[in-house]
C-alpha cells in the first residue's frame, strides 16, 4: 500500500538559506543549550537513580499528578535530537555524555528488562498499574526513538539491545495472550518508536507489538476497558478521572481506533496515534485502518486546525473541543501537535502522493511548529496563540519540556520531509535548498534544488543521473500556488498538477535542468463562516507562511488597526530584521483617540486616519520582547 | 454638603408596569423562593449552631477557604428583602420566619455580644484573627442591614437590640484606642450598615465605628499592615495571601482611602466601600473623601466599566484589571457590583445632583443589574457575561448565592432610588410609573408620574400641592437623550437641562402637570477605541436599555451576522415576547456558508445575503433556554 518512502535526512543535504541557519541554530545552540537544562532541571541527575530518593522537583497538582513521571522521555528525546546532530558532524563530547547516560540506564534497568526510571528509583511496586495516567509506555517510546537514533547515527548498539530487553519485557507484560494484561499506552508514542526499530533492525517483535496497541486501543473485552479495570485494580473509582465526561476520548481510547471518525482529545496523543496508524496501514495493507486515517484526516484539517496548522484550542484537555471552535487569544495549539502532525502528514503522503498531504506537512512545519522556538535558538512556546496582549511571551524552559525537544528533533531532521521515493519516482515535497543522491530505476542520480524559498518561489532542480535513466519526477505545486510555470532545460512544459503535484517523466541525462516558478504574492484567508472567533477578519500569508502583526512594527496600538478591504498587499524583504524577513505591508486605518473624549461609550464612532500595516511571519513573532500580536486583523 | 436625600421606597408607590411586574416577581416569587433554597442548602439550619457540628456543606478550596463562611450574610440579606416585602404588605407567615430567625440569633449570640454562627459553631477560639479574609465583619454588617429594615418595616427592635450589642462588642473590640485591634473590615459591608443604623436610631456610635473603619482602611500604623500584623498573629507568613501579588488592592486596603484615586481589586468590595465614602463625605462634610470619590467615580466610568453597567472583567479577583480591559465572552460583572454600583450612584447623587450619577444609576439598575434576575424570578446570573457561545446559563441557586439576594433586596426597594428631595426641591431621578406625597417647602406635595418607560419616552408629572406652593421640580433629562421636550400645563418650555436636570421652579397647584417627552430611538453605541475587544463592534442602545442578540431571534448562527454599517434601526414593541418588550431590528448581512466547500480557510470571503437581526433587551436574555448572545455585534 505504501506507494512512496521518505528519504533519511542523513541521506539529505540542507543547503538553502532558511533551513540552513534554522538546522545550524538547532545544532550548535538549542540542543547544546536542552543538555544544560537537563542538568539544571534535576533530569539529567533522574536516571541515576539517585539515593536517598530526592523530594519531588515538580510538585504534583490537584489531581495528585506530577509531570515528573515523564522525565525519562526528555532524556529519550535529547539523546534523540542529539544523535541527529551527531548524524550532520560528529562530536567526541557529545557521544561521551550520550554513552554516560546510556550507562546509567544500563545500571537503572531491572533484570527483567523493566527500565523507567521514576518507577524504579520511587515506587518500583507499583509498576505496570497505572498506563491511563503515568506515561510509563510513553517513556518507553521515546527511549527507544532515542536508541534507534544513536545506532543510526553511530552505528553503535548498546542503547538499541537495553531497549530490546525493556521491549522484550514489554511484549510479555501486554498482549492478547493467557496471563498477559490487555494495556495499552495512556498517552501513544511507543506505537511509532516501534515501527522506527522494525525499520532499524528488520525484527518483527517490533511491528507485532505496535500492531497490537493499536489493534486494542479502545477495545473493551468481555465489556471492561482497560482503563476502569486498572483503576479498579488500584483500588480508584474509574470515575475518579480528570477527564471521565468524555469516556476516554481525552486518550483516544473512547472507540477502537478503525471506528473512530472525530479528532478528540489531548492533541498530541492524537496526532503521535493518527500517524503510527498510518504507519501500520502501510505496514499490512490495511485499508481500514487507512480509511480511519483519511477520515480523521478530513476532520481536523475541514473543522479543528488553526490557520497557522495548530491543533487543540482548549488548555483544559490540552486538546480538540468543538468543530470550528478555534480562539486566538486563548489558542493551545501544542508545538508537539504541530511536530505530531508533521510525523503524521508524512506518513499519508507515503501512502498516498497527494499534496494535501505536504501542503498541511509544509503550513505545520513553516508556521505552528516553527514558531514554538525562538530566533536564538533557546527560547520556546509550548502553546502558540493566535493573539496576544503582549502577556504572552517565549520561555527558557517549562516544567513541561515535551515541545523543547520536539522542535530542537524535527529542525535537526528536517532534511527527511523534502523527498518522496519510489522504485522509479522521485518526488519533491519542500523547496528551499537541498541535494540528495538516490537509486531510481535502477541507477543512481543526484537532484540538487536551489532556491530561496519560502521568501521567493523560483526553484531550480538541477537533475543528474549516473547515466542516462527513464524515471518520473514529481514536483510539488503548493496547494497555496496559482499560476505556477515549468521549464525542462529553457522550454516551457504545461503545469497540470496530478493531486498536488507535477509528473515529469522523461530519459533524464546529466545537466537537466527543471525551473519552477511558483508565484507568491501576499494574500488575504478567511475562515469558514463558522469559525465565530474570526468572522470579519483576514490572515496574511504569503507563500507557505502565514503572518501576523506584532504592535512595535506598527504606529498605533494594535487594536486601533483594521486592514484597508481590498487594497493590495506589498511583499518586501528586510534583511536586516528578525533574521531576514520578507514583510507584508498593507494600507491601513487607525482609529484615533486624541479627540475621543472622557465617555467610554458614545454614538459615534471614532474618527480614523489612513495607516500602514506591516506583518511578519507568524514563526518569527515574540522575538523582540512582549509585544501584542494577531494573526486575524479586523477588516 | 448633602444636599438632597432620597425618598425611601416605603413612601413611593410603583405603578408603572415596568417596574411593578418586577416587583411583585420578587415580592412573590423571588423571596419565598430564596427562604427555600436557605433550606435546602443548610444556610437556615447554620444559624441554630447545630450539635452535632455537621460537616461543611460547602467543601474548601485549594487556598483552604469556604464560601460557608459568610452563611450569616445571606440570613441577613433575606432577612432585609423580606423585610422590605413587609414594608409593601404584611405577612404573618413571613415575620413568624424571621421571628424564629431572630430567635436563632439571639440564643446563638455570646454573653459577649459576639455574633458570628461560624466562629461560634466552628472555631470560637479563633474570633477576630482573619478579618482580611473570613468575612466577620461583613456578616455583621448584613444583619445590621436585615436588623434595620424589620424595624422599619415592623416597627420591632428586638432583632436591632441584638445587633446592637454586636456593635458595641466590635467597637469595643476595635478602634485607634488603648488596648483596641486596629481592625477594619476585609470585605466592606458593615460600613454601609452602619450608616443605615445611624440614621435609624440617631445613635451616634454607629456613625462613629463606620468613620473609623474607613478612616483606618489602608493606613499603616507604625508602618505595620493590619492584615499583615494578622497574618504573623495567626503564625502565617501574609505573603501566603491569594493577592499578595498587588499588595492588598483586592480589599482595596493598599493605601488610605482618600489617597485613592484607581478602581482596583475585588468589585463588590469596592463599590460598598465607594458607597460608604460618599455617605460619609455629605455627614462629615469632607471635602477630601468626596473628593476620592469623584476621582474614583471619573476612572470607573471613564475606563473600566461595561456598557451594560456591569464591573470587574475578571473572575480571578472577581475584580478589575487594567483600563480598557473588558473581555465579553469572560466578563465577570458580578450582579452584585452593580447592585452596590447602584448603592453608591445614589448617595453621590444627593451629594451633587449631577445627571452623570444617575445616568449610570439606571444604566446598571436597567442592565446588568436586572439581568442578575431571571423573568420568571427564581434564577440568577452570577455574572454577566457579554457574549456567550450559548454555555453561559441561569443558576437556580449559586454555592455563593450572594447576588441572588441583593438582586432580591434591589428590586424590594427600588421605589427608594425615584426621588431625590431638598427643602424647597424635588428631584425626579428615575421615570416609569410611581407616586409618592413629600414635605416641598413646608407643605405636603403629591407627585405623581405616569408613562410606559423604558419602552416610551412621554412622561407625564401631576404635581399636586396641598397649597399652592413655589418650590422646583427637576426633572432628570437622561444623558442618552437628544432633543427633550417639554410643557408645562400644556405649554411648551425651553428644556435647558442643569448638569441633566430640567429644573422648573413655580408656584405649583393641584392639577399642574408636567410631560416630558424623551425621543429614545434605537442607536449605536462605540467604544472607546482603547477598549479592544469591542474595536469593529458596535452595541444598540434604545433609552436606558442596552440591548444584545440571541441566537433564537435570528434565522442564521449569532457568529455569521453582522450589522450593515449605517442602516436605520427599527423599534417594534412585542406584547407577548418575554413578558413584553420593545426590540430592535436592524438590516444587516448574514455569511453564507453553503457554498463554501470544505477547505477551513481560503483568499475568498463567503458570499453574504441580507438578513435581519432582531435585538432584545440585554435584560432579558436567557429566559429561554441555552442561547449564543452578543452585545457587541460586528458591522
């Protein structure tokens, strides 16, 4: 059923202006700076099991729960975003903390293979009994993502093989089978750590056990579902649970997974399930569990995402509420959903080459995800709201550090969503500088895209086979692009994108040169009428950016500002600011307040007096200090 | 300095059928309604200290507090609304009630005179050791309040005899002399109690224990705060306060109350105390705290306050933020606040009669205030939101039903804010129906004042000397109103209003009549463009009425509606809707979304087709079941 695979960022250069100093920061800076935070945030010192056993650093909450029991999935995802940058250069320092911490989990793991580390160090009785809450196969996940990075990265296996053992453990512990426990995660993410290591290592153990969590999930055998009846066994109330309204549908664990059409629920365990769903279609040739997934897919991207490929509105579930309910100045809209997604997309487009699929995968990437870390590379939001008054602002770190190290693993891979490969295809997914060389039909050929997008929609694809060779190659026309032109070597060729994208298929020779140009002007969204929070007002984007206004670039506050209806929008890139930006700068009107008077309410309105506002890429916002912010402008 | 007092409601009949619909409401309904649900929710049987002491009804929250702790002051305020029941017609039934109430008290009050049902129930030995947050003294002043008006009402003084002893143990217990706590109340409430007492004995104790409480609030004796020097007594550290962060703003005890000059902290705190200041502004001639109150009275109007007279955008202090703050979907506009509002518009009223305080007197009493009040007369809004997805609904009853009976306790006397009355002057505050027979220059003078206001603006004023008597009828010219008319006997006279007022001095004879004619046509309302949730937004006003939209009303979802720019207004008088009343209709553009397709955002606009949008009075909304609402509505 997999049609396309995704080519390794290993195996991708990342060459163009934007990406490049994203990635440099990433790994020069970020993943540097998230070691040091580690430390500091008593995290690092966790796995070594420290004696006596220290008071809590995060204090549990109302409902009794401390974010602390998932603090071996921060060390999983460091070593993870750690080893990817070990995969661009490597780095003697870097690998001896990476090997320390292997060594601690190697001392950390019990001799049955269990290895989580709050469990063991503080109450090694209570293992295994409470999945709905504790994150203990979460860790796992992304313990093993971190396992599986490290061997790729080093080619070094002792992370890999103490994971096996605690995967071993794990596929023991849980299964349909006599005398093992029906569980499954409380929060997914082992399902796709799982397919990684069926990937890395060729073992099916792997895939079984991932195939079976999701084949569970939800599933309520002999009329008890797992979760009530671990509560039971805890001696709780299955309705003592925080979120108990909505019978589990805050997991995803409400139906089993096949039947279930709506995206509910915390968003990040949501998209980490939709994508590991994806995955295992693949895997089988299961088209139910694909049809589950283009269903849900219709879903949130028809009803339940934010303009700027956010997901989730709501901070109570950390997740979805109602369709077309999607506020701006209360936004959650998780970094990690918007990474989830990003995982998820790429997934759908393997099955599928469709370009909705890399269009979602590019606004999630360029936007949402993007701007959950800051400029400098230290500084992060773990929500992305769509308005500020300025109180919203980048922290150094959060108690909850899942979206650090969500961002600082997406960036330093990012080389791994820009090609799609198939026995005699090859299909670009993202513009904005990269090369790779790849087996297509038969021989080798190298691509090498030039461009500098996404501030300018020109593309170059320089296209060198080993020899002469017969194959197709599909260029992705962004679903945001009108009017988009090809030329094969100077001659213009008809752009008549096949869902999404442009099928050259052709005796490629050495020196071919495909040029592409996709126009991107600025341009005015709406929101569906149903969407309340932004009737009568517009976004900006401009290719696949999406913008918003942040008051100090603007000369009234920005509440007084409403976007002239109609009048053009003028791009221009400013070198020198955020990085190097390309603005959108638009006539405006500003109300005026000077002769308002003392009534705070009166028959008519305030005069107003023309304007220029100037928007900036939404990732880019919250770079300059407290600053209030919209990414929906009054017209 | 006061120059004018007001007529209290027992000499005013309300005839007008506006106001007398709501009173009998509340006289039938809304009072016994109330006695039952003290009933039910134990707050009747807390007054009998019963043994054994039952466990708390309403649990404590995460800071450790309980709203059971100010049981007492909802006796006290169903003791002061049935009372004023009383004062319109006698019921054995309900004065056996409160004698057996009364009777609870006194077997429940110590040798002491300490009167407190918690304290003494629950902790004697902690008495007077957290005024900042327990409510002691504002329980205290809830009784006094209940105590005086079944004097008034019934001529008994057992109930005031009770309280009095009360009083003098407080004001034994408290003061700036030897040996005294230099104590003050944390919620204000006993300040305004006081000064009703005063007036209803002549004693002058009260009046002194009230100028003390405001005189000392927010001093710092020896550099000490009060409730800091509490907080240590009772072995707490004072920064462990909810509202340590500003400093004892949320009590409004940060700095003495004539060096204030911001609306901060909790609202119903604050407006009692405003109310408080301004009473003892005009018995002291204190040009000082006048002078505060003013001050206070400018920044409230000016820059923190709703259109609908609501206070307090927010439920974290219950309480006010920052100038221009005012969120509609989470206002908080505690129907209390505006009741207490109300309280305060009126003693600044006879302190300077100026038609700004009793514009925002009517404002309050005709919208947030009566909006606390279901039609049917037994449910309640806590707060008042100004736009609601449909979610914000009617309590039965409150766990802090504090606002359910000052509602109860407004509507009793609202006859008591109509007349304002100075030695050779009548004022005519508030119009709607309502008699009244006044000592004008040394003779009685019947006033009586006909019309169907709110919903038609021609009054007509008999005035009726016992004589022929010369003295002035000012008539208040609302703020609201353009182009005023007005005869005497038939003849036209200039309406030149003074500070609102249209003042007619004569020698006035039985069968003179005064008709005013007040054009109300519907209109628009801006807001300051500092106010930016409103920015784009207009709101419809029609005379004192504010008015929002509910979904029922129109043939499109309430969020797909707006108002087309400059279109006229249309007022059409409705028998049958909610208990009669005029609406609003305006042309206006409802979006389309049939056609739009599934894309959630794309560059073209839904297509619009005209619509009409129906408004109902702001009052009135939600007596019909769950229902999205908007006060401010897009054009």
């Amino acid at each position: 059923m997999r049609t396309y695979s995704s080519v390794p960022f290993s195996r991708v250069s990342v060459t163009g202006p934007f990406w490049h100093e994203r990635l440099e920061t990433v790994l020069t800076r970020t993943i540097p700076s998230q070691l040091r935070m580690l430390e500091k945030w008593d995290i690092r010192e966790s796995i070594r099991l420290p004696q006596p056993v220290p008071p809590l650093t995060q204090p549990r909450g109302p409902n009794g729960f401390t974010v602390q029991v998932f603090w071996d999935s921060d060390i999983g995802k460091w070593i993870e975003a750690a080893a990817y940058a070990l995969s661009h250069r490597r780095d003697e320092e870097v690998e001896r903390e990476i090997e320390s911490m292997i060594d601690d989990l190697e001392r950390a793991q019990a001799p049955d293979g269990y290895l989580n580390c709050w469990y063991l160090e503080r109450e090694p009785e209570n293992r295994w009994t409470n999945l709905r809450d504790n994150h203990e196969l979460y860790n796992a996940g992304h313990l093993l993502e971190g396992a599986v990075a490290y061997f790729h990265a080093t080619g070094r296996d002792r992370f890999l093989r103490i994971m096996e053992r605690f995967v071993d453990h794990i596929a023991a512990t849980f299964g349909s089978g006599p005398g093992q426990k029906r569980g499954y995660p409380g929060h997914q993410e082992l399902e796709l750590a799982l397919i990684r290591a069926w990937h890395a290592t060729g073992q099916r153990k792997y895939l079984d056990l991932a195939t079976y969590f999701i084949d569970e999930r939800g599933t309520r055998p002999g009329g008890v579902h797992y979760f009530d009846e671990e509560a039971r066994a805890r001696g709780e109330d299955p309705k003592d649970y925080w979120f108990a309204d909505s019978g589990y549908e805050y997991s995803q664990a409400h139906l089993p997974v096949r039947e279930q059409t709506k995206v509910v629920g915390h968003a990040v365990r949501a998209m980490y399930m939709y994508a590991a769903m994806a995955d295992l279609a693949a895997e089988h040739d299961d088209a139910a569990l694909k049809a589950a997934c283009e269903a849900l897919w219709r879903d949130v991207t028809e009803r339940r995402m934010y303009v700027t490929g956010g997901f989730g509105p709501s901070e109570r579930n950390e997740g979805f509420t109602r369709d077309y309910d999607l506020p701006n100045d209360t936004a959650y809209a998780e970094t990690c959903a918007s990474v989830a997604m990003i995982f998820w997309a790429a997934r759908m487009l393997n099955l599928d080459l469709d370009g909705h699929y890399a269009d979602m995968l590019e606004l999630a990437l360029y936007n949402n995800a993007l701007a959950g870390l800051s400029l400098d590379g230290e500084h992060y939001f773990y929500d992305n709201k769509l308005e500020s008054d300025g109180s919203h602002t980048r922290w150094a770190w959060h108690r909850c550090p899942c979206c650090t190290m969500n961002v600082s693993r997406l960036v330093a891979s990012v080389g791994g969503y820009v090609y799609g490969l198939a026995d005699t295809e090859v299909a670009v997914h993202l513009y904005g500088g990269s090369g790779t060389t790849l087996p297509v039909a038969g021989g080798q050929v190298t691509l090498r895209e030039t461009s500098n997008y996404p501030w300018d929609g020109r593309i170059r694809v320089e296209v060198a086979p080993e020899g002469a060779g017969r194959f197709t190659l599909s260029l992705r026309i962004p679903g945001w692009c009108q009017g988009a032109a090809a030329r094969v070597n100077g001659d213009a060729v008809p752009v008549v994108p096949e869902r999404g994208y442009l099928r050259i298929t052709r005796a490629w020779a050495p020196g071919d040169v495909v040029e592409l140009d996709l126009p991107m002007p600025a341009e005015r969204l709406h929101a569906h009428p149903d969407v309340r929070q932004d009737a009568g007002r517009v976004a900006l984007r401009r290719g696949p950016l999406v913008y918003c206004v942040e008051e100090r670039d603007q000369d009234v506050p920005l509440h007084r500002l409403r976007l002239d209806d109609g009048a053009p929008l003028l791009a221009r890139h400013e070198p020198a600011l955020l990085g190097g930006i390309t603005v959108i700068e638009g006539t405006a009107r500003a109300a005026e307040a000077k002769a308002w008077g003392s009534a705070l309410y009166r028959t008519e309105p305030a005069p107003e007096r023309p304007a220029t506002l100037i928007g900036v890429p939404y990732y880019a916002w919250a770079n300059r200090g407290p600053n209030p912010m919209q990414v929906w402008l009054r017209q």
